[in-house]
C-alpha cells in the first residue's frame, strides 16, 4: 500500500520518470509517446503489469513496453508517487483487495451521480459498479450519439448496456432540444438513425422550422474556403451576428490552411479553438526557416532552428565558435559554414570532429541542393524537396503519435505552394516568403474580441453556435480514412458528424469539394455518404460566386467518373504541345512544351484569359484532354 503522504506526479514529474525508465530497459526516448499511451491505456483496461499479455507486443518499440511499465510502476512506488491515471487505477485495485475499505466508501457516499457517462472508460465504469454495487442508487446522464472519444479509452457500451447492468433502472429520454431549429433537428436525427450502436430517441424543437440546411459542392478546398468566408462576413454585416457565434468546423487540424488565408485577406479575425493556427505550427515554420536560408544565408534565427533538426551532432558551444568566426570573418553564417567544410582558408577557422564536420556538411549540402532546385524548378518542387531531403519528414515519423498530423501539414504547405504558382504569375520564393510572413502577422494582429471559432469536431462538443459550418464533407476525411477497419468506428464518424450539426442554433452549412490536394497530390474525391444521409427535405443548394460556378459547371461536364479510391490525376498518354487542354482553375488553355522538372513532368498551359503561360506539374495540375 501507499502512505497517506503520497505524491501525485503531474504530465511533466511523470515524463521525467519514464524517461529514465526508458533508458534503463534500452529503448528509444524518442518513443515515449508511444510508452506512455501504452501505460494509460493498460491502467484504464485495469490491467497492471504482470497482467499484460507479452505476446501482443513482440513489434519495436512496443515490445519493450511490458518491461518498460514494469519498471514504471516499482519505481513510483518507491517515490510514494502516483500518476493521473492511477488515481482511478490504484483506487479500483484497492477496492478489489481490501472489501472493507469499499465497504466503507459505499456508506459514506450513498448516492452517486454521474455526468457525460458516454464518455466513461472501463476504469471509471467498474468505480461507479463497486461503489453502488449495494445501494444500486446511481443516476447517470449521457448520450450515446454523442460518444466521440473511443481514442480516448471511452466506451460506448457503458451507457448501452446500462439497462443490463442495472435491470432496475428507470431511463428518462431528453427530447426537446432548446438549441436548434426543426430543419437542423430533423435531418441530424434521420443521419445518426444510421447507427445501429444507440438508443431510440427523436430530438425535437419548438422554435420553428427555421432556414434550410445549406449544402455547398466547391470545385476545391481554396474555393470552399472563399464561399465560407463570405458567408461567414454576410451572416456578421446583413444579420449582425456576432463573429463569436460563429464555428467552422472540420475533421483535421491540417484542414484549418485554407480557412485561415481566406479569412486573413478578409482582415476578418480568427481564433484556433484547442491548437494552433497552421503558419505557426512547429513543422511549418521549421519548413519555413529553411526556405527563409535559400533566401537569405544571414538569416541566423533562421540557422539556429534547423542546423540541428534533425540533430547534426553540432553542440551549443560549437555553434556559438561558428556564429563567431562568421562574424569575425563578416561573413554570413552558411557563407561561413560552406567555406569551412569546404576547405578554403579562413582566419578564423572552427575546429570540428569527423562527426560534427559530416553532421555540418549535409546541412551545407542541404541548402545547396534547395539553391539548386530555386534557380532551376518551381516553388512547389523547392518546399517538396526540402521535406523530403532534408531528413525532415524521416524526423517526424520518429514520433509516430503525432507523424500523421504534422505530415498532413506539410501536404497542406506545399499545396499551397502549388495555389500560389497558380495564382501568382512568375511565383518565386520572395514573393512566397512575404506573402507567408504577412499572413503570420496579421494572425498575431488579430487580437479582437469576437472573431471567428476555427475547430475541429472533436473540439466542438458542448458548444453551440448561431452559424455553423461543417466542411470537408468526402469519403476519407469524414468518415476519416482510418474508419474502414471496422462499423463501429463509422459509427462514431456519423457521431461526430451529428455532434457538428446540433452545434448550430440556426444556420447550418455542409460543405465539400470536387478535387482537394491530400497526401502530396491533387485527389479526386467522392462526396462523404453522410451528406446522402441527410434528407434533401430539409436542405437547400447553393451555388459559389458566378465564375467560379462556371468554372465548376464546365468541369462537371468533362469529368470521368470517379473510382471508388479517391485517386490522383492518371497522368498517362503524355500530353503534348498544341493539345487543348482544361484545367479546373484556369479553364481552357493550349499545351506549349513538356519537360522534367524537379517534381516530375511539367507543362507550360497558355490559357485563355492569361497573357502569359503557366508552369503546372502534370501529377498535380489534373488537366484534361480536350
């Protein structure tokens, strides 16, 4: 047992621990994301270590877990320590062990209640079993089709089965919502019906039917994000509601870029409800700061964020003698740096080990190849190549709790690379730089009371809004990709698609695109099938400002259908010069020349209504033989 002085260690007291836990069984620090979800998710199933089953973790790293938590624990215990978790863990433990000790709770506390119970996990179920289990005077609230947390450890099941585990218990159904309209009521009820995993219930209202849900078919994601931002600045000027009572909600973080720059040009402010807006996410600006070199080689701020990323073997004390010789030498610092791998003679020249000069010259090398592919390639081929080159994107997949995340970002970086060279003529790294750095600064400008609620679904629960929009609405974003493994996890994406539409008080949107660039490429998408689930009664379509609709129209027409997988552009026969082609932002426009570039075949278009021709990279561009 513990003391009655124990010691309950916070995130960061809990870290250091595992740390050194780590280190001591020979696995990598580096994973201890991984290790620590591990140990939450054993101590939430109830599970202490020599309860764990060894041979469902024979895989690297988690093959190391079961010593790993093993360790864990014998160490806290010698601290007198518990973690977050434990409180629950080392509790329901003890109830077990020691009946008398439960039996003196369950006097104490002959009543219990229970708040979100479809947001409970196993640990926290079997709690509230043992404490009523002589009383059976429990009285629970929640609602099964709003259980969006089984990444958490919550498990829908504990509400479902209510009724079996407590044959006795008397269930009150809340139907009247106070919040949304009939039309928002009525389709969000005839959706989650779907799901097989609930209880019968029809929410209803009795403040009218209310506007019609609007659905919104956008050609792309920059064209999605234009229409809600104009919504979103109509709904504030002709109804004068306030930009606070406003969410756009979506299923990913890297989801939000789109969004922010149609809102940033607007001068309309903004806030990231529970993360970070995109420009200043920490592998954006690490992406960035190398271009920024490319740019400028005395950007120090610049250098001393990415020499070491990833690590180099380059210590402080090292750099500090580089920062200071370059200076002395009145040289800019990668100046410098390629002169002393290089070999040229220098006044004051750096002493580096093997190692430290090997780590040195593969970042000199790094920015020489990104110089390379400026002078010689497109912007979108440059930010390509310094992912993928400079080790970075191997980096991220070393902590595989957040790679997917922040790889996500960095597609959604280089696409809009490829919207500004399709936007910009003559697009080039400067104007890139200074288009970025000025939507970062009007980011931090925007410090307003009221501004627009950017979040995802997740984020939104227990919200509501006199404007909503749902966006992103295909197959593989919502329901997300990782759903196809199983029924019950399309159910919770129908869940979580409900919980957006009953945020809205009075205007709903539901949007989705016809291409969106995912995964490092232009993708076809399909329509999510949620948005044939909810009844045509009760929405309305509505159409994007006249030319791009017709640009839509038209690209409707010439559209082949879609595979079941979202694909990229088939690039096959090879266009050549003199093809008349179509493209979904530019319209139509004749083949000029065909070469390699950086990021594979590119064309030179020369369409219509520009003056000049563009370069489009074929894997991306999606044009269309005419």
């Amino acid at each position: 047992g513990y003391k009655n002085q124990f010691t309950i260690y916070d995130e960061d007291d809990a870290d250091k621990l595992l740390k050194h836990c780590i280190k001591d069984v020979g696995a990598d620090i580096a994973d201890i994301k991984t290790y620590r979800r591990l140990i939450s998710e054993a101590k939430n199933l109830l599970l202490a270590p020599e309860e764990i089953d060894r041979s469902q973790y024979k895989r690297r790293p988690e093959s190391f877990f079961p010593d790993i938590y093993t360790l864990y624990q014998k160490r806290l215990k010698e601290c007198e320590a518990v973690d977050f978790d434990d409180l629950l863990f080392v509790t329901v433990k003890l109830f077990e062990k020691y009946p008398e000790v439960l039996e003196a709770y369950q006097q104490r506390w002959k009543y219990l209640l229970v708040d979100e119970y479809q947001d409970t996990n196993h640990a926290q179920y079997e709690m509230c079993r043992l404490l009523v289990e002589k009383t059976q005077n429990l009285f629970v609230v929640g609602d099964p089709d709003q259980s969006i947390y089984s990444w958490r450890g919550a498990e829908i099941s504990n509400i479902l089965n209510f009724e079996k585990d407590y044959p006795g218990a008397k269930v009150i159904r809340l139907e009247q919502n106070y919040r949304s309209t009939s039309n928002i009521l009525n389709a969000a009820n005839t959706l989650v019906a779907h799901n097989y995993n609930r209880y019968e219930k029809e929410l209803w209202s009795d403040l009218g039917e209310g506007a019609t849900i609007k659905i919104l078919q956008a050609e792309d994601e920059r064209h999605e994000a234009q229409f809600v931002a104009e919504r979103l600045r109509y709904h504030h000027e002709h109804d004068g509601i306030p930009y606070n009572d406003m969410v756009v909600f979506y299923r990913t973080n890297a989801q939000s870029r789109p969004f922010e720059d149609q809102l940033l040009t607007r001068h309309i402010p903004y806030v990231i409800v529970g993360g970070i807006s995109f420009y200043q996410r920490k592998e954006i600006k690490d992406i960035l700061a190398l271009l920024r070199l490319v740019q400028s080689p005395s950007d120090i701020i610049a250098f001393n964020r990415m020499i070491n990323v990833p690590k180099r073997g380059l210590g402080e004390t090292t750099l500090n003698k580089i920062r200071e010789a370059a200076s002395a030498e009145a040289l800019p610092v990668l100046t410098y740096c390629d002169a002393l791998v290089s070999g040229h003679s220098l006044e004051n020249q750096v002493r580096l080990s093997a190692k430290q000069k090997a780590g040195l010259c593969s970042f000199v090398e790094l920015i020489r190849r990104l110089n390379n592919v400026n002078a010689n390639g497109l912007l979108s081929d440059l930010v390509t190549v310094a992912i993928k080159e400079s080790g970075y994107q191997d980096f991220l997949n070393s902590d595989p709790e957040t790679a997917d995340e922040r790889l996500a970002n960095l597609n959604e970086l280089i696409g809009k690379a490829i919207e500004w060279e399709e936007m910009v003529d003559d697009a080039d790294l400067s104007g890139f730089l200074e288009e970025l750095s000025l939507k970062s600064s009007l980011d931090e400008a925007a410090d307003d009371e009221e501004r627009i609620n950017l979040m995802t679904l997740h984020n939104g629960k227990g919200l509501e809004f006199r404007v909503a929009f749902v966006v992103g609405l295909e197959e593989d974003l919502l329901p997300h990709v990782n759903s196809r493994r199983s029924s019950d996890a399309l159910e919770e994406e129908r869940r979580l698609f409900y919980v957006g539409m009953t945020r809205a008080k009075e205007h709903l949107y539901l949007t989705h695109a016809l291409v969106r660039f995912l995964r490092g490429q232009r993708m076809t998408q399909r329509r999510s099938r949620f948005l044939v689930e909810v009844p045509s009664k009760y929405v309305e379509k509505v159409r994007l400002i006249p030319e791009y609709q017709e640009q839509l129209d038209a690209m409707e027409r010439i559209r082949k259908p879609v595979a079941v997988e979202p694909i990229a552009f088939e690039v096959g026969e090879q266009l050549k010069p003199g093809d008349r082609v179509f493209h979904q932002e530019f319209g139509i426009g004749i083949i000029q020349e065909s070469y390699e570039g950086a990021a594979g075949l590119t064309y030179s278009v020369l369409f219509n209504n520009l003056s000049r021709p563009k370069k489009l990279v074929a894997k991306y561009a999606a044009l269309q033989r005419l």
